[in-house]
C-alpha cells in the first residue's frame, strides 16, 4: 500500500537550528522566538499588536471571551468553516445560528448577515469566517462591518483558511471588533 503524507516537513534551510535553538532555551511558547514572531507579524499586517497562540480554535475562543459572549448568548456563524467556530460558541455556553453562504464563494455576505441579524435580533455577535483564500466584502457601506456596527453586534474575523486575502487592500488576519 502506497501511504500518500498528509503533509510533507521541508527543512532545507535554518529551519531544524531555530527549532533546535528554542528547545534549548526551555522556552516553547511565552518568550524569545514567540515574542519576536509576534512583533515581526503585527509589523508584516500593519496591526497594533499581534498574540500568537497555538490554534485558530484558541484565537476564535479568546475572541469571544474577550466579547463577553456568554451564556444565553446567540453568535452567527456560516455553515461553510471548521466544526472549531461553532465548537468555541458552545464552549462559552452560548448558542451558535449557523447562516447559509454565498454559492460560488462560502462566504457571508452583508445581506445574509443582515437576513440573519433580523430572524435573530437578540444575537451578540458574528463570526466570519474568510474562505478558500478568499476575503468576505467586510469594508465600505456595502459591508458586514457597516451592517454589524448599525446594529450594535459584534464581529469576529477568521483567517486561518485565507491568510493573507485582501478586502479593498486591507489585509485580513482575523480580528475582534466591537
């Protein structure tokens, strides 16, 4: 039987000395290599500040927390995205409305959002999952930011499946917006 990897580990660079160097300092995570990653990244995307953590499923949960969404709580989320961005909804005790995509794009438009926002008018907040390299119409008056603010619900972006698309040059890393 012929075993076909999943993905394949390139290593033909400095690669194994950087890995080998972290080890070393006993640090995995919270310093040296992290840090510098972090500011190297918020300089790359033009953001404030950057916070790495280990999966998209830990960004999506902090993101929510740092919402306040909670229990009772209903959070939109496209059908069309990773059991992770319903999952971290149910994790905080909340409940997840999952909306239908655009054919053609999987994404959410301004206009399913706002279908939605009216079946749901009590919902807290919204994630919005950009797919297959592509970046959702998140700007201008036309876009799911205008139609979320105007109503006073709260916006979640994920990139993990289209970093680094563009919506009208603005790149899309994942954010929180209030």
């Amino acid at each position: 039987m012929r075993k076909i990897p999943y993905a394949k580990v390139i290593c033909d660079g400095n690669e194994l000395a950087y890995v080998r160097k972290v080890l070393e300092s006993g640090w995995l995570t919270t310093a040296g290599f992290a840090h510098e990653f972090e500011k190297r990244f918020a300089s790359a995307v033009d953001a404030p500040h950057a916070c790495a953590v280990n999966s998209c499923t830990a960004a999506l949960h902090l993101a929510l927390e740092a919402l306040g969404i909670g229990p009772g709580d209903e959070v939109l989320v496209p059908t069309m995205t990773f059991t992770a961005s319903a999952e971290v909804i149910r994790y905080l005790g909340a409940t997840p409305v999952l909306l239908d995509v655009e054919a053609g794009t999987c994404l959410l438009s301004r206009d399913i959002v706002a279908s939605g926002l009216d079946r749901h008018p009590a919902a807290k907040a919204v994630i919005v999952v950009h797919f297959a390299g592509q970046a959702a119409r998140m700007l201008g008056a036309n876009g799911i930011l205008a139609e979320c603010r105007r109503r006073g619900v709260r916006v979640v972006e994920d990139a993990a499946h289209a970093f680094p698309a563009r919506d009208q040059g603005r790149m899309e890393i994942g954010r929180a917006h209030v």
